[in-house]
C-alpha cells in the first residue's frame, strides 16, 4: 500500500513536472517565436546574410527590393547601384543590418499559421529614403570613394545614405580580379561602418565650444602670416589672411585662428564639447552600429590641443555622427534622432510607423543660433549660393590632409527652413578641397532632396 501511495506521489510531481514544463514552452513560444523564426540562420528567410522576405520602397513608394519570387532589385541600374549597402546584395558579401533588424516585423510570421505570411508576400517596408536624392547622390560622386547623407532634422527621416564605390547587384564585376581601384573597399558602407579625418569641418566644433565658453571670442583679434608656432609646434595656414576676427576666421577657415582658439579651449573642453555633440559615440540606427569616432585628447600637448582643434592630429569622425551633430546645430541644440524605415505594413495592417526621438539639448541655443549665422555667412561670402537651394543654407567645407596622398575633401551643413530642415554630410576620399569638390556634390543631391520634399 505504502509502495503504491509512493509511485501515486511520483507520478503526480513528474506530472506537475511536464505540465510546468509544457506551460514554460508555450509561454516562451508566444513572447519568443517571432524572434526565434527570425533567426539569421533560418534558410527559409535568408540568403547568406541578408533577409529575403517581403517589398521594400523609398519614401515615395517606388519599388526598391521584391523577395516573393527570389531576390528582386529595381528594374533601374542606377538605383539598384544607389540601394546597394542598405539592401544587400545576393551573396551576402555586403549585408543589410536595416532589414535584419526589422525581420520580427517584416517576415509576415504568425503564430499560428507559421511562415504562410512570408511565403504569399509578407510585409511592404516603406523607407525614407528617397531614390531620387540616391541617384543624385551616386551621380554626384561619380566614381570617388566617399559617402554623401542628408537627414529632415526635424523629424529624424533619413533622406539619403550613399556609399561609394558600389556596383549593379544584377550585373556583379569581378571584385576580386580588378586591379583599377575602382572598387577598392566595397563592401565597407562607408556611411555607417568608417570614420575619417574631418579637416576644418571640424572647427564648428572648436566654434561651439568658444562661444559657450570664451565670454570675448567676438572682441579678439588674430594675426594670421600664414604659420604661427602654438604650443610649441608650428601650425600652417593655407593663406595669409592678416588681422582677421572669429567670424571671418571661420568663413576663410584659418588655422592660425581656430589653433589658437584651440590653445585657449584646452584639450579637456575641446573633448568634452566633442563627446557632448556625440562625436565620439556610436549609434544603432535601423541595426547599424556606427563606428565610433576619435576624439581622444588625454595625451594631447597644446600644439596637439591647436591642429585638433584645426580638425587633424588624432581627431576622426563618422558620418553619420557628425550629420547627426549638423542636424543639432540646425535644430537650435536639439534634433530628432536620424532613422531609415519609416513603416511596415501588411495589407491594411500596420507592423510599425516610425515615431520622432529627440537627442535632447544637446548644444546651446545661443551657440546653435551664432553658428548659423556664421555657417551662412561662409556660403554667402566664400561658397555662393547659386550652388545650393534657394533657402537659408549654412555649410563649412574642409580638407583633411592625409599622408602621402591627396587629401579627403569634405562638406557639412543644414538648411535653416521650417519646409526643408535638412542636414547633409560630404565625405569624399582623396579627392581635394572641399570646397571645390565637396561643395558641388552637396548642392546636387540637397537640390534633389527638395524636389523630392516637394512632391
């Protein structure tokens, strides 16, 4: 008797057992599954690194990326070559994080019909890029290495993103074999996965910091003779400007000047303003994580101090970090947050709608406000605004020496306009002076981002 009430105890545990077990699963099934079917792994979903599942458009709808009869691109070459680092390519050579991120929501999974969705069609994926501004901006770069992105500052939305070289997904070159350079790294999305020296783009850094911190930065004077020691190295202009301001110190871009601000900021508050402005952070935007700038100056002397604050020495920046700090500036010290889908939809059923995020404030609205003045006076005075939208541009160019190798030009800015708040990046590989190559680029794909605004 005793023996039967013992098994009888037994089975009732192991029982209870099997029924905690069975309810921990299904419990997990439901808050996990949608994850796990999305598993980069699956070959149901993906191909190499990429998902294939569902419709991709840009802003306007245009047809970018159809997954439910293989791998589908855009019947145009050019766009095809535009989307090429933010959609992948079949091979998985260059990966798509965007779409592998928004894979819960893009496959079309259901819990209880399983991948049915996905197999008949899955989701529409609208992004807010716009091919158009793509085009111009592949067009704009025109076979330099580099990268070109453009963002509305107000709402976060991401207009364009390009990355240079890049090549047709449905007519692949031999990579491997080519022996031009032409397509020297490739697989890098250079918007997202690179950093660069900044060149005098940098000193709008070195001029918000000044105007928080160096109450009679509009009362002194310099004396520019074309090379000045400072900090007990010698820091060379590229012209002799004389007796010059800040202001006009920016619009001319002197070293001599903005070293010596420099010199005065120290290497600890050039820092700070710097990692403030998110210069030295990384950021996940749409499963990109960003590179992280360097902005280090703990070792830094005062001469060190003077050619960082000229935007050489260690100083690098990403892209996408330093449109994101443009956008700052242009937003009066607080901006939206940049993103690249916009929905997802199935049917009349909407997966996800993008929502606004604000960085906070993250830059002065007095400094934000002064270097918007000074940034359109320099397009006014030095760039011409024939260049540009007929609107309240403000930009700095730079030329960021490398090397042994011509330098990088680029070109950074907004547009101060309630109707087209737009903040732009140029990053064009050893092609220059930025204001002779970057500037053009800029205005060719700002020209289209407007147009496509307008429509």
């Amino acid at each position: 008797m005793k023996k039967i009430s013992a098994r009888r105890i037994f089975l009732l545990v192991l029982t209870a057992i099997l029924a905690l077990g069975a309810l921990v699963f299904f419990g997990e099934y439901f808050i996990c599954a949608d994850r796990w079917v999305a598993f980069s792994g699956s070959p149901h979903l993906y191909t190499g690194a990429n998902l294939n599942c569902g419709v991709v458009t840009d802003s306007s709808g245009e047809a970018l990326l159809d997954t439910r009869q293989g791998r589908t691109y855009s019947e145009d070459a050019e766009t095809r070559k535009a989307f090429l680092h933010l959609l992948g390519d079949r091979d998985g050579y260059i990966s798509a994080p965007m779409l592998g991120a928004y894979a819960e929501r893009m496959i079309g999974y259901n819990k209880f019909t399983g991948l049915y969705g996905a197999q008949t069609g899955g989701a529409v994926t609208e992004l807010t890029v716009s091919a158009a501004a793509q085009r111009a901006a592949m067009r704009a770069l025109d076979g330099y290495r580099g990268t070109i992105g453009v963002y509305n500052y107000k709402t976060g939305e991401i207009l364009c993103a390009v990355s240079s070289p890049s090549y047709d997904p449905d007519n692949v070159p031999d990579v491997a074999g080519d022996e031009t350079g032409a397509y020297e790294g490739v697989y890098v999305n250079r918007f997202f996965d690179v950093t660069y020296t900044p060149g005098s783009i940098f000193k709008l850094v070195t001029s918000v910091a000044a105007i928080d911190t160096i109450s009679d930065i509009y009362q002194q004077t310099f004396t520019c003779t074309g090379r000045q020691i400072i900090g007990g190295q010698e820091v060379i202009c590229s012209g002799v400007h004389g007796e010059i301001n800040f202001s006009e110190g920016l619009a001319h871009s002197c070293n001599i000047v903005f070293g010596s601000i420099a010199e005065q900021l120290g290497a600890k508050t050039l820092e700070r303003y710097a990692r403030r402005l998110g210069l030295g952070e990384s950021f996940d935007c749409a499963g990109y994580h960003t590179k992280a700038g360097c902005v280090d100056l703990s070792n830094a002397d005062d001469g060190d101090t003077a050619w960082a604050g000229i935007g050489q020495y260690s100083i690098a920046v990403n892209p996408y970090a330093y449109m994101r700090f443009m956008g700052i500036l242009g937003g009066g010290g607080e901006e939206a947050e940049p993103y690249l889908v916009q929905s997802i939809t199935e049917g009349d059923k909407t997966l996800y709608s993008a929502q606004r995020t604000s960085t906070g404030q993250l830059a002065s609205s007095t400094a934000a406000e002064k270097m918007a003045t000074m940034m359109h006076y320099n397009v006014v005075t030095v760039y011409g605004t024939e260049r540009f939208p007929p609107y309240y541009v403000c930009a700095k160019s730079g030329t960021a020496e490398q090397e042994g190798k011509p330098a990088h030009a680029t070109f950074a800015g907004f547009i101060k306009d309630d109707d087209y708040p737009l903040a732009f990046v140029v990053f064009v590989e050893n092609a220059g002076a930025g204001s002779a190559v970057a500037a053009p680029m800029a205005g060719q794909v700002l020209n289209a981002c407007v147009e496509a605004m307008q429509k």
